[in-house]
C-alpha cells in the first residue's frame, strides 16, 4: 500500500496527475461502480475532482490534493482493487487485489496534461483550429483546421469515441513485448470517419504498432476508403468488401469495433469477437428487431399492445441479454451514452473488456430472463 500512496503522492505534488480511473469492486456493497479522479483550477488553486460512478448517476466532489491522497488510500483499501493512472511522466496500472502486496506496472504517457480551467471549453483528443488530415480529406474541417459548423456533431462523435478508447487502452496487448501489431476489425464501417479517427489516434498521436481493418458491404464505400487511406499513407489501414456474418480473417483481433450495425449483424460480430478472444468489443447495435416479433408475456400486454414501447422495449431487452452473454464468457460489460439523444436515438454503446473471469450467473440471469420473454436471441448461440 505504501507504494501506491507514495506514488500517489508524487504524482499529485508535481501536479503532473491527467486522470486517475479506480475499478474492479472488491465487494457488491460499495454503492458506486467507479471513481474517476480529474485535476482542475478552482480560483486559481490546484485541486481534484472526484466522479462517483453509481448505475444510474454520477456525483462529483472536489477535493485538495491532500484530502485526495486521503480518499485514494480509502478507495484501495475498501472499495477498489485496480488503479489506472495516467500523468504526464507514465501511464500505470495498479493492480491491488492485495493492498499490501500491489503490483505496479509502468508505461509511457499516453496522454498530456489536459487545461486546469475549470471553466475551460471542452478539450477533445483532436482539437479544433489545429489541422487534422483525415478530418480535412473527408469534409469534416477545411484546410485551415476549423471544423465546418454543420460537420460540428460528426466531430464530437468521433472525439467522444476516442474519449472511450483511451480509457480501455490498458486492456490492448502491448506490442513491445512480442512484436506483433495491435490487430483492430471493424465491422460494418461505413464512410470510416471513426476507423481513420482510431488509425489517427493510435498510429499517428500514439505512435502505436497497429494493423486496422474496415469492413463494409458497399463496394463504392470500400473502394472511396482504400482511396482516401492510400492518400494519406494511411498503410496499416485497408477496407474490405464483406458480410460480417461471413467474415474469415485468418489473424484474430485484438479490438472489434462495430457500430450501428443492423439488427443480428451486431450478434454476428459479438460472436466474432469472442472467437477470437478479442481484448475489448465497442459495439452500438442498430435496428433491434429480432425480439420484437418474439416477445411474448400476457402479465405486461397492456404495455406490449403499443408498438413504439414494445420497440424501444426489445432494444433495451436485446442490450442486455447481449450484455449478460459477454459477461458469462469472461468481459467485464459496461452500457455507456455515445453520442447525445439530438445527434441519434441509437446511442448506447456496449463496452466490454476481456478479463477472463467468467460468470455463470449471468448465464442463469440469461436463461431466466429468456424464458420468462419467450425469446431465443441470436446471441444465445454465443458459447455453442
């Protein structure tokens, strides 16, 4: 423990701290899910921010860098058992099942100090006014490095997913170790603003060894992608025309990525990811109509008998038996906003990380849950 609070300590004194991220409940009783501590500027004083992470809200208290030291200590003894702490010097997991006996791994810093005004606009990943390639090639900014006004939404949607990224960017393998590139699928990638986002963010500001596949089945898409990756010397970056359902890469992916793809086709790739004991699945399912037409409990007829709730119904109802399924073969499953209600309804992201702990009572809570809808989701065909 010591150890921790030591590097805790120095970290906050050098006011070099960019996001501390506490996870990994020691026990179902602590009543929030995470913590995530930020630093700010409070009338022109050097302060921290802590958000509490409970399931259907966040809560954020501020804090003096000495009363954070304080909180840390009580959240690694009683609440938490994995520390991901990122500072301008070094990104480091801590891995704390035994308090006592930590094991403190060490990296180089993948992100810099983030503007302590508290007050500040928001700060994204790929800044606005700064000229980006990929941002400028596909119409988003013009040369100059201003975001078109009307292009403003696509914008925060790719920021907002590199903002997801980069917090389950300790589960990717390190590449260092053996060699091999960070393999990353994505299924059903359309015009690829995020894919290139991802290549840009990984390859070009990370400086990572990657390999990004873009899958699609429209051909013209495909071939307006491999032109535009081409012309940015984009060359881990390829497209391909496919199905996701008859997807055979050969290599496995280290990162699937699928998002609004339609109804199965997000099962299909679920599945995919898991064949291939993908670290980390980011999925927004699209167009839920599989249990729509399966859904069948006389005790809530009155509310199933008007079709805009029974479809919003079999939506949430399809997310989480997928949610559960992913937990059952060893993710750890978070269901996170990805955009803003204005910008899609479809805006519920499946995060899930590999940890290798399965649960079979999320397979029970599976089971029952479909008997007791009268349902047979595609994904149950998941661990077959």
């Amino acid at each position: 423990m010591e150890k921790i609070i030591l590097l805790l300590k120095e970290i906050l004194s050098n006011q070099t701290l960019v996001k501390a991220v506490f996870s990994g409940l020691r026990n179902k009783s602590v009543p929030y899910q995470k913590a995530v501590i930020r630093p700010i500027l409070l009338n022109g004083s050097y302060y921290c921010q802590i958000e509490y992470h409970y399931k259907n809200k966040v809560t954020h208290e501020n804090l003096s860098p000495e009363k954070c030291l304080e909180v840390s200590k009580n959240l690694i003894q009683d609440s938490f058992k994995q520390v991901n702490l990122f500072s301008s010097e070094g990104d480091y997991q801590i891995l704390a099942a035994k308090p006592h006996l930590p094991r403190i791994l060490k990296k180089p810093p993948s992100k810099g100090l983030p503007s302590l005004d508290h007050n500040q606009a928001k700060q994204y990943l790929i800044p606005d006014d700064i000229p980006c390639d990929f941002l400028i090639r596909l119409g988003v900014m013009d040369q100059e490095g201003h975001v078109i006004q009307k292009h403003y939404s696509k914008f925060r949607q790719i920021n907002r997913f590199l903002d997801i990224v980069s917090d389950v960017l300790a589960y990717l393998p390190d590449p260092a170790k053996d060699a091999k590139a960070i393999r990353i699928v994505d299924f059903g990638c359309g015009k690829a603003y995020l894919t290139f986002a991802l290549y840009y963010y990984l390859k070009i500001m990370l400086n990572k060894n990657v390999e990004i596949i873009g899958l699609d089945l429209k051909e013209d898409v495909i071939e307006f992608c491999n032109i535009v990756a081409a012309d940015l010397n984009y060359q881990e970056l390829k497209f391909l025309k496919g199905d996701i359902a008859d997807y055979t890469g050969n290599d496995p992916a280290d990162m699937v990525v699928t998002l609004h793809a339609c109804d199965t086709a997000t099962d299909f790739a679920l599945m995919k990811a898991v064949k291939w004991n993908a670290s980390i699945i980011l999925s927004v399912p699209c167009c839920q109509h599989e249990l729509f037409h399966q859904l069948e409990n006389n005790f809530h007829l009155p509310i199933m008998k008007h079709g805009i709730l029974k479809e919003r119904f079999s939506s949430i109802l399809t997310d989480g038996l997928r949610s559960l399924k992913l937990e059952e073969v060893g993710y750890d499953v978070a269901l996170v906003e990805f955009t803003s209600l204005e910008h899609t309804s479809k805006n519920i992201m499946i995060r899930a990380v590999k940890t290798g702990k399965e649960k079979k009572s999320s397979g029970e809570e599976f089971r029952q849950l479909s008997e007791y809808w009268n349902v047979n989701p595609t994904i149950s065909q998941l661990n077959k």
